[in-house]
C-alpha cells in the first residue's frame, strides 16, 4: 500500500499511522483472513433485513 503513487496524507495522527501499519503487517505475515466486499456487504444486507 505505501508504494502506491499518493501524496503523503499527513493529516494522519501518529496513532493511525501505527495501525495502518499494524494492519499491513498482518496481511503481509497471513494472520488475518481477507475477504471480498461485496460478499461482506451481502452477509450484512442480508442480517439486517
């Protein structure tokens, strides 16, 4: 994500900085499970009604 070609965003608290990098850390090491979103949004539309 950070090589992607976007001007800083330095309107990030260093806080969320960590977090984001945390986040990327754990898709790049395979301890989370990503899924698709349009799947996520299904599961949720169809929880709600």
């Amino acid at each position: 994500m950070e090589s992607f070609d976007a001007p800083a965003d330095n309107d990030l608290s260093p806080a969320w900085r960590e977090e984001i990098q945390k986040r990327c850390r754990e898709i790049d090491e395979g301890l989370v499970e990503l899924r698709d979103a349009d799947d996520v949004f299904i599961k949720a539309y169809r929880a709600i009604f």
